[in-house]
DNA sequence: CTTGTGGAATTGTTCAACAACCTTCTAGCC
DNA sequence: GGCTAGAAGGTTGTTGAACAATTCCACAAG
C-alpha cells in the first residue's frame, strides 16, 4: 500500500463512508423518508408499529429507533401513547419555512461573491428548464429544491446544507398534497435562472433583493393554495 | 364547559404540553443533554449502553433511542459497531457553527426593526453583565447564550430558535474543555450591551455590522485558544 | 345529550438471546 | 526483535416475547 500515489489514497478514504455497511435503523430511516417525500405516506397516515415492522420485517424497537430520528426532522409526528403520524404542514409552518429559508440563502448569496462554486447552481437552472421543457414537473421539482440547496451550499457550511435540506424535505410534505404542480413550480424558473445570472455576474446585492422578494412571492403563493385546497 | 369564558379555555389548551407526562427516552434524552453541557461527560467518553443503562436504571433499547435523538443533535457521535461517543468539536466545526449562527443571528437583527419584541434581549444583557459584577462567570457564559438566542428569537421563527438553540448547545461542547472562561466571555459584555442600545434606537443596519464583526472576533478567539490548549 | 364503563388494540419499556463486529492478546513465523 | 494470523472476550445490532399503562370505541345508564 506504501507504494500507491497519494491520490488514489486519499479516494479511497473518501469512499469509506460509501461503503461503510449501514445499519437496519438507518435503512428503515431512509425508505421511510423516501416514501414520505414522494406522497406515497399522506399527511396524517398514523404508522402502526406492528403493521410498519411487519411489513418492512423489522422488530419494534428497530422501527422505534428510525421514528425517533424522523420525529427529529420534523417528518414524523410522535404523540405519547397514541403513535406517530406523519405530519401535516399547515399555513403557519409554511411560514416559518420560508422565514427560515431566507435567513439561509441569502447567507448564501452574501458569501457568493467571487468564489468560483457557482457550477452546482447553473447545472440545477438548466436542469429545471429541460425538465420543463419535457413537461416533467416532478423533475422541475426537485430540480428547484436543488437550485436553493446549492444557493446555500455556497456558504460552504455543512451545518447550513444539512438545515436546508432539512426545511426542503418538509416543504415537500405540503407539495405532496397540493394539486396542479405546474403552476406551483413554473412561475419560478424564470426567476431562478435570474438570480443565477445575477450571481454570475457578481451582482450578489441585487440577487439577495430577488431572492427575498421570490421567497415572499412563493410562500405566498403556497399558502393561498393551501387554504384553497383545504376547503 | 360550555358557560366557561373562551379565555379560560385557551389558556387550558396552552397548559396542555405542559402536563404531559414525560416519557423515560424523553427524561434520559434531557439528563444526557444536560451532563453533556455541564461538562460531567468529557469529550470523547465512550457511553457504554450496559454501564450506562444500569447506571441510570433503564434498559439497552430506550438508551438507543435517546442516543438516535443525541446524535442528530450532534452531541454525540454514533459511530456503526464501536458506540456512541460524546462529540469532540474542531476548529472547523466551531467555524462553521460561528458561520451558522451569523447567518441566523443578523436575520433576528434585520427582522427587529419597530417590533416590541427586545424585551428579553435586554433582560439577557443586563443578567451577564450582574452576573460579570458577581464573578460568576458560568452564569455570564448562560447570560451570553441566553442573549444570541433571544437576538435569534426575534425572526419570530420557530425553526430558527430551535436551530440556534442546537448550535448553542454544540459550542458547550467546546467551553466545556476550555480553561479560563473569564477570558472567554468578558470582552464580549460590552458588545452585546452595544447591540442591545443599537437594536433599541432602531439602528439595525449598525447593530447587523457590529453583531457581524463581534462573531468573527469570538470565532478567532475560540479556534487560537483551542489550538493552544490542544498542546 | 352527556356521563360512566368495559374491553380491545396500541404504545412504552424491559428482558433475554444471539449474530456480527471490534479490540486485544497470544503464538508463531521470518 | 518485529510482524502477521488467529483465537478469545467484550460490545453493539437486532430480534422476539412479555407485561403494564394508556388510548380508543362502543354501549349502557342517567
């Protein structure tokens, strides 16, 4: 191993993460959070132990330990002696997502200046256009969440991206539930892409005054869907 | 029911989180945080489930459920086949929580301006700098937490008190290993006193620059004595 | 229509067991 | 001596069963 180049090396420990066996807890937490961003676990659905274990063939208190960890992200809901319900969104955390978003991006957009990561923020535009242009607004979806996510990223802090992809998964929980997702996600590419050409062009002050008035304008957007639909 | 005033029963429904009784992975999860932040539980302790269950009097299974909610608090580290061990933090984590909370904290600045809400900001300053008179300098590091999260607190946002909270609780992990604490925090009393007068005469643009400069500072403090202490 | 009451179902927690894994020590080899 | 392989012991990962406590539901009684 002495004689390896260095490089090579240091790959290699990169991928030991990747290959490090996963434990069953952090498998059922993964296809649990999975299932619940794609809507196939509707808001509200209680998730028996029993039924949940027998199911996916894991013993209670394996299940227990996954719940606790969604319960932590805000995914799941665990009310004392009665089970765990996946959670509702109502307008008020629609709200205080967005809030929270913009406290996070717009760090995002401020440290931007100058650094040369703006590669994952222009792949995540051109990815939503093409989707768009497919007529694929599940794909124009997630590549939406990918462009905030990568916004910020360019902080460059781990505990910021983990945060975000945090408040995205349980932005996903109120999608789930909504109707007509073109017209959830198609207004906002246009602006995507200008607050992507804004950065590039090291205008970050101009970008952090779009990004605030797109992140209004969409939890606006949102929250008059949501009690419109919940009639 | 129905003849009692409608304020009786709002304030009832708001005692309800109250009286409910705790759970044992709840009242373990909340003893484990608290050595944690005390400084009783070492960097780097190994939590034994045997010893550590015995010891506390609950079995192996409601200790990993305790440990899953710990670990996504990153107060400990769960490390797959080894254990759980209390978090050691580096100089890169304490620059990115440093970084975190800047993106937090100058939110609460710039979402501060007219609303009525310093009361407890004020109330966090004038309790470190009694407690500075006094020499107690845990209660001056209590009184300083207690003052970004309040400055946090003033986005009105759930997430982000919870989340600051979080970090709080993390950079503990760091005090607790670190001699000297007078050092640490008295030359930052009259800084949070000046944020506090300058978010009081509405001048959040100055408080926002202050508050920036003022965590940078404690950033470049923090890493050059853990450095020098890790000798 | 509200208030008890009984029973079924579910959760909260513990215990015991076993496989898989890590660490350490020992024995043997060059 | 220094190094490698392998055995031994201890710890974690996961399961299944058990029991108390609690909630839920239906139904009877006032």
């Amino acid at each position: 191993m002495d004689s390896s180049p260095p490089d090579l090396l240091g790959e290699f420990a990169a991928d030991r993460l990747l290959l490090g066996r996963s434990s069953t807890v952090r498998r059922v937490t993964d296809v649990l959070r999975d299932r619940i961003a794609a809507g196939a676990l509707r808001s509200g659905t209680r998730l028996s132990e029993e039924a949940l274990g027998g199911a996916l063939g894991v013993s209670r208190n394996t299940l227990r330990e996954a719940f606790r960890v969604l319960a932590h992200e805000r995914l799941v809901v665990h009310e004392m002696n009665r089970g765990v319900f996946v959670r509702s969104l109502g307008p008020a955390d629609v709200a205080d997502i967005y809030l929270t978003r913009r406290a996070l991006e717009t760090e995002g957009v401020r440290s931007a200046t100058g650094s040369g990561r703006l590669a994952p923020v222009a792949e995540a535009v051109a990815a939503g256009e093409s989707a768009a242009r497919d007529g694929d607004w599940s794909a124009v979806a997630d590549a939406d969440l990918r462009f905030h996510r990568a916004v910020g990223a360019l902080t460059g802090s781990e505990r910021i991206d983990a945060y975000l992809a945090g408040l995205l998964a349980e932005l996903r929980l109120a999608f789930a539930v909504m109707s007509d997702p073109r017209a959830l996600h198609e207004p906002f590419l246009r602006r995507n892409r200008q607050i992507a050409d804004l950065l590039a062009a090291d205008r970050s002050r101009d970008a952090e005054a779009e990004l605030v008035r797109y992140l209004d304008d969409a939890r606006e957007l949102i929250v008059a869907r949501m009690r419109q639909d919940a009639q």
